[in-house]
C-alpha cells in the first residue's frame, strides 16, 4: 500500500472558477479544485502549468505533496507566479517527481444551491 | 510541458443540451461542452462529428485551438453544417490532427440552482 | 469517423434510482442513465446484466444501438425480465457485439433543484 | 457475465465528507461513497487505506463484497481501525483479493437542494 503508485503526468481539460458564490465560509466558496494523492514513501514535487484561450500557459505554479500524503490544491488559491483569473477558461496539466494520482473537482456556489463535478484527471504517462 | 500530449481522437456517448434555463447570462444558461487542451506547439485542427438516436449523424463541426491554448466549445454554439438541436439525446467524436486533451461538461440552470457534471471523454486511439 | 470506435464491453459500479422526483415532466424526473454510442457501420445487439447487494444478478436486458447512432437508455424504463427497483443499489456490465462507448449519467430531482454526475463507465476489454 | 472482471486496485484522490446535511433521512445525509462491482464467482475480500493532508494513513478498512454483489460503501460509516473525520480532505486506495470495478459518488446536502458527483476510481494496475 505503501508503493508508488499512479502517474507522473496528469491534464485536466476543464477549468473555471466561479465567480461569485452564495456561500461565505472557504468551504462554501465557489472553487476549482486538483486533488493529488502520493501513495508512496518520497514526497513529490508537483508543477502544474495553467493555458489559456487567448494567452500563452502561465507556471510552473510549485508545490510539495509529502510521503503518503493528499494535497488538496485550490486553484483559487494559486498566487505565483500570477493568480488564476476567475470566470475564465482555463486548462491544466500536472506533473510529479514521482508517481501520483490526480483528480478534478469543482464546487461551485453561485446559485442558491451549490453544484459538484469531478472527474479524474487524464493520465498523460 | 510544451510536448504533444493527449490522444487524436475521443468520444462523449452523452450529450444533452437541456431546453431551458434560469439563469440569464450566458455564464448561466444551461449548456453542454467540451473542453480542449492543445499543450503542444502545433495549432490543432478540431472536427467534431455528432450522433443521433433517430438519423444520420451531423458534421463535421471545424475548429481550431491554438498551440499551447485551451478550446471551451458549447454545442449550444455550433451552427455550420447544422445547429444542435436542444432537449435531443446525442453522442459526439473528437478527432484532432494533432494529440490533444478532451473533457465534456454540462451546466443545467433548468430548475433555480444550477447541476453540474464532467467527465474526462474516453480516449479512442 | 464510421468506423468502428469504442470496446465490447463497460461496467458502472454505481447505480441507484432516486425514489422520488420534483419534477413531473419525464426529462425532470429523476433517472439513472447509461447512454451509448455506436459510430460503426453494423447494429449493436446490446445486453446489460445488472447486479445487486444482497441477490442474484438480473439480465440480461436486450437493446440493440443501430449503426451510426446513440442510446440513451433509463434504467427506470427496463422491464424485461424484471424492472430495476427504486431507491435500490446495484450495478451494471454492458457488452455489445461491435464496439461502442458508455458513459454513465444520473439526474436527481429529490429535492427542489436538480443535480447530475456523469462519468464514462469502465472499460474491461 | 459471471467472468471476473475488472482490476485489484483502485485510487481515488478526492475525498471529503460534508460536515452538514439539510437531508434528515439516510438517503439525503451528505456522504462520500464508493461502490465496488464483483462480477466475478468468487468473493472479494476489500482493502481500504485512507489517506490525509497531514498524517500517516489509517487503515486497512476490510470488507467483503460477495460473488455476482455490489457493495456501495459510504466512508461516512467506516469505524474500524478509526472514523473518518468529517469535513476534511482525504484520499484512499482500494485493494481486492480479485479483480472488482470502483466508482466514487457524493452527495452533498449542506445546501437546501443536493448536489451530486461522481468518477471512475483509477486503476492501478
């Protein structure tokens, strides 16, 4: 269980955060959300790079998922090297020092109700 | 990040634009996608192909996305050869001269809260 | 794109009824969706087999998916040799005599706004 | 049909139990789920480790999903070794004894109208 296991590469097609939202709390914000999940004993430097319709990719944006660790990473969140404008399409594709699983959720709350998607990621490796 | 990654062909067997909507913007009126990411550095040339329960299938669909650009296309959009019709089950194929990524996503505003669903389309080569 | 596209053979893990609706229309009622497409050139004979927690396995249910053509089949609708039960879990194995796409599709409409997933089921050939 | 079918192991890289609910019966509580297929005609003996952001994983989870059954598993019910905590991120990776399909769904009901998700867990091997 303790294997390394997954992926070292990962797209995500979609991308989009809401925004507005109904709801106040972090939890009940509208986001747009890559859950990373590092079964193994190493941790994993993750880089995920950011395309646009209109504009050249920005990133790599830089994060760490620690051994047997999940990351759950906001996009919304994102702040180097340049925030990720909300209410824009956008795309993603994740890449790991060593093999991970990653999976796409969004929350999304501008309605009085909130709306979930997920989907995993495409395994590019 | 900037190699061809994805596949050249992909299916969605759903495909449902819902006939109406609550919502007013265009952000909010129901819709059904599919999202493209070209990471590559080739333009890449897009036909979409759709299917009916009850006739021949329509299309090609032509577009293109970019060299390192991400495509948000609605159905809802499509017009030439034929508009999509609304409250209709069909299915779509995604064929792309170079590798690319695809994912389809709704957004229903039918009732007043908004669904959504995404799932990775399935890859055929 | 006639070709023949997709694998004989997808299963759905998920499956479940919602046995109730606020929607009264047939598109607003609640239902549980496997929808297939067949762009090959020959008719599909589909058959589902659908199992459950606590008793035999109940198929199979016999459709068939002309060519160049999609299905969109409820489960609410399945009647032959047995309807599917509401409010029940279960899952399903689809098999086809050519190669087609599936994905899996539910709409609940419980409570006063409706939600969906989606995801392709899993294919095993 | 009765052939086994499908992979030994499974990830899901997304997780989270919704700490409320607006639903007050069974059905319409928020929770995180994953339903196991058994095809097959021997029984599955299932493994579950669940991992966190910011600890060692807990587990394993042991279940058995009978020959020709389905097992819905909600994560909401798990308490052997320990529960999982509401209202944080988690990730978990599914073993069997033979090969099973996995799928992931929630519902969420923190808001007055439920939302719904769902994906193929990834195969592992």
């Amino acid at each position: 269980m303790t294997k390394q296991i997954g992926r070292y590469a990962w797209a995500i097609a979609e991308g989009y955060i809401p925004p507005a939202s109904t709801g106040t709390t972090r939890e009940l914000i509208s986001h747009e959300t890559v859950c990373i999940l590092n079964a193994g004993d190493e941790d994993a430097r993750i880089e995920i790079m950011v395309y646009f319709a209109d504009r050249e990719p920005v990133g790599p944006y830089k994060f760490t998922c620690g051994a047997r660790r999940t990351l759950h990473l906001r996009f919304n969140d994102f702040t180097d090297p340049a925030p990720v404008p909300k209410g824009t399409d956008f795309s993603s594709v994740i890449t790991s020092s060593v093999p991970v699983i990653a999976q796409h959720t969004r929350l999304d709350t501008r309605q009085p109700a909130l709306a979930l998607m997920s989907t995993m990621a495409f395994p590019l490796d």
